[in-house]
C-alpha cells in the first residue's frame, strides 16, 4: 500500500486504477495543471535538469530519491500515509471510529476547509517564481525548486480530496485552484499573506521560515482530522513541509552568519557601511521579520471564531499534537484568553476555549516560531555582538481579528496614529530597504559560488559536496 507505483500516468499509492472515474477526472485536470505549471511555476526553468528528490515510498525510512530531473518531468501524484484503524479523538464524535467517508451535513465545511488548504500552494509557487533569476548559489536555487515542486504536489494532494470525495463540486474547486492567481485583484488567491508578492531572496527565507510554519500548523491540525483521507494525506505532507522550514531557518542563518562576518571585519554596526560592504544590516533583517511575522500570524484567523469551534467540534479540525493534550478533547465549558484593546490599552479577555481556538493554534505557532529565532541569535551571539532579533508582540500590525487595524509597536505597546507613522520605518521594512535588497540580488551560477550576502551552507544536499553541480542549465 505505501508503495507508490510509477508506472501509472499519475504516480500514486492510493489504487488508482480501481477508480476509473476518478482516475479519468484527475487525468483530465493533469494537463490544467501542467499548463498552469508552464504559465506559473519558476521562471525560464524549463530546461534545466535539477537536482530534487522524489517520493518512492512514504515510508519514513526511504521516501526520497535523489536525481537529475528536468522540472515539467518532475513526477507529481498522490500519496497518503498509510491507514491505520482509528478512533475519532477530539470533538462530539470522540470515540468513533474515523470517517472514510464525508457525512452528508459536514460536507460544506470540509470543502471550504481543503479548498483553503489547497489554494496556498499554488499561491506560494506564483509568489516565487521570479526568484530562480536572482538565486545567490547553485544550491540555493536547488532548494527554491525543490519547494516550488513540492507545493505543487501539495496542491495535487488537495486537489485528490477534492475529486475523490466532492464529485462535480469538487472538480469545479479543482479548476478553480488552477485560476485564481496570487496578487491578482480581479481572482485573487483567497488568505492575504498569499497574495504578497516575495521579491527577493530574504523575503522568500522569511516565507520559508514562518509562512511555511503556518502549514505546518494548519496541517498538523487538519492531520487530526476524523476524516481519515485528509489526516491522511495531511500526514503526508508535513514530511516534505520540514524540509521548507530547514530552507528559511538555515537561509536566514547564513544571512545573519555573514553580516556577522563583515561586521567584525569592518568593527562596526553601521547600517550604511555594512551595505556598502554588501551585506544585509541586522537592522534589515529585522524588520523583515517583523512583516512576514505579523503577516504569517494573521493567518490562523479571527481570535474569536464560530467557526473555528464548529470545525473542533464537528471533528474536522483538531489542534497541534491534540493526543499529546490531556483534556477532555471536547472543550467544553473550558476558557481561553484572547487579547483585546480597550482604553488605549492591551487587556485580557476571558472567551469560551472552543471559540478561541484559531488563537491557541498561533499560540503554538508563535512558540514554536520564536524557537528558531533563538537559534539565529545563537549565530550573533557566537560572533560575539551584542544584538538580538526578536519576534514582535503579537498585536503588532495585524490585519485579522479583533487586534486589526491597531496601532501596536513591536514591544506591544498600542501607540498614536502619529507615533506609528513617525516610527513605521523603524518596525517594517521601507522602500529603502527593499530597493537596498533588491540590489544585491544577482544571480550566481557557478557550483560552489555564492552571492556575498549569504554565506555557503555548512553541508551540501543529500551528502553531496556544496559544490556539486545542483543545477544543469541548458
Ligand atoms: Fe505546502
Ligand atoms: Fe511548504
């Protein structure tokens, strides 16, 4: 069952080919999708033959081979993680066994739920494809394909759900994924972080780093989920996620390995002349933190949410690790604090936990994402300055919910309208320091080269040297 068979048009380890129907739907959406990759996916990359790795199995032992792979050949398909018998463990169907199928009255949800999932991943393959043209090393433009090959799978696991489990209305959410496109304003992409565009190369770290975090998180949830196909593919999926976030954090850390670099070099934290060094200031990178953080945590949602606590209690939804918690799984009656203003103030509000569980989710998220943050500042620290990077309150410039529109500094502090604007370019990255990024941005292609900016990564992929040939241009 954990096999995946290749031989089939659609690699795929969920029997295909009992399903004629299914498999004559999701033969007719491969080309869609293949045009779509044409038209969308990265940049000019057609020819080249690059270095990724495939799923031969979803075994955790050997599901990856490496090879030399021309991008459009790239095999994308369908694979879940094997079934297991298994209880329903959270919500007002705890204890029943898990759903092979979609109860009738849950299916609207469950649309709307995958759907969403879905249209990330090709949101986030449009927002990057302009990057391969500026990529700092043979290496780093490897990584960038191999996560834009792998959202595209990601899009393929959702669009499976889709036709598998919603017949003609799922097919037609299917097309439409294929459709909307990331910063469009006419068919936008549907969450807002996904319509951001990512215009260089430390935009896209911090995408890897902490929007990437995001799924995770919303995968880990949905990995609980009662309906078994999606836990399943779910699962799947959050192996390849890892590899996304290793992309960012390692990214930003090299980054920040190199400014350190140049800093004690030239004894100095002067912005100015760090970028005439040609290295990104410590400065910089923190208020690009600072925007993809507050854009990435607007993503779970409003605070307070009745859908949120309909998707637990229906079953559909669960929280991150939810059978490592020891409650009651069900919630309720039990409370959770949110954050409010009042009086110019940021206060407490007590809220029912159910209601409040797209907020416990970014409460793990923002755990977990400060985590990696103290690992960068380990880099500064071992280079022995005295800065620290540090993730903004959670209020800060938020755009969902009840904290949105708020004037919130990093430090969590609510401010002036007037303050805000006088001290925006200290907290968010300006055009200054776009165009500064931007202008370092140059493409280096010969193996083992790298762009000044970023240091080289302490290992190359897969075992190989770091100058191993990642990407063969035609
Ligand atoms: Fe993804
Ligand atoms: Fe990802």
């Amino acid at each position: 069952m954990s096999t995946i068979n290749y031989s089939e048009k659609i690699p795929n380890n969920v029997n295909l080919e009992d399903d004629r129907t299914l498999k004559r739907a999701l033969e007719q959406w491969q080309p869609n999708f293949l045009s779509w990759w044409g038209d969308m996916g990265p940049d000019g990359s057609q020819d080249f033959d690059v270095y990724l790795r495939t799923a031969i199995s979803v075994d955790p032992q050997g599901w990856a081979q490496f090879g030399h792979v021309k991008m459009p050949d790239y095999r994308w398909g369908i694979f879940l993680n094997p079934g297991v018998q298994r209880e329903v463990h959270f919500g007002d169907h705890k204890g029943e066994a898990a759903w092979q199928d979609i109860p009738g009255e849950y299916r609207a949800n469950l649309r709307r739920i995958i759907v969403t999932q879905g249209d990330t991943e090709p949101a986030s393959v449009e927002q990057q494809r302009h990057l391969g043209a500026t990529a700092p090393s043979q290496y780093d433009l490897r990584n960038l394909f191999q996560v834009n090959v792998e959202e595209g799978r990601h899009l393929w696991a959702m669009v499976y759900l889709l036709h598998k489990y919603f017949g003609r209305d799922g097919r037609e959410e299917g097309d439409a994924l294929l459709e909307r496109r990331s910063g469009q304003e006419d068919n936008p992409r549907i969450l807002q972080a996904f319509n951001e565009p990512t215009p260089d190369w430390l935009a896209f770290f911090m995408f890897t780093y902490f929007t990437d975090r995001d799924g995770k998180f919303q995968l880990s949830a949905l990995a609980e989920s009662a309906f078994d196909p999606l836990a399943r593919t779910t699962k799947f999926m959050l192996t390849e996620e890892a590899h996304h976030m290793f992309v960012g954090e390692s990214g930003i850390s090299r980054v920040i390995q190199r400014t350190c670099q140049a800093m004690n070099q030239l004894k100095t934290d002067d912005p100015k002349t760090l970028r005439e060094a040609g290295v990104i200031d410590l400065p910089t990178v923190q208020r690009y933190l600072n925007f993809h953080y507050s854009v990435t945590v607007d993503l779970f949602g409003a605070d307070e949410s009745s859908n949120a606590a309909t998707f637990y209690s229906t079953g559909l939804k669960g929280r991150y690790e939810e059978t490592k918690r020891d409650d009651d799984h069900q919630l309720k009656g039990q409370s959770y604090r949110i954050l409010q203003a009042r009086d110019g103030q940021l206060v407490e509000k007590e809220v029912p936990m159910l209601n409040a569980l797209n907020e416990v989710l970014r409460d793990d998220y923002i755990k977990d994402s400060v985590a990696g943050v103290d690992r960068w500042n380990k880099v500064i620290t071992k280079a022995g300055i005295p800065l620290r990077l540090v993730v903004p309150h959670k209020a800060f410039h938020r755009n969902i919910g009840g904290l949105a529109g708020l004037k919130v500094s990093p430090e969590g502090k609510v401010v002036s309208e007037s303050e805000w604007n006088a001290r925006k370019s200290e907290w968010l990255p300006t055009p200054e320091d776009r165009a500064f990024v931007s202008s370092l941005m140059g493409r280096v292609v010969e193996p083992g080269k790298f762009a000044n900016w970023i240091a080289p990564p302490a290992m190359g992929v897969n075992r190989q040297p770091v100058d191993f040939e990642y990407v063969r241009f035609a």
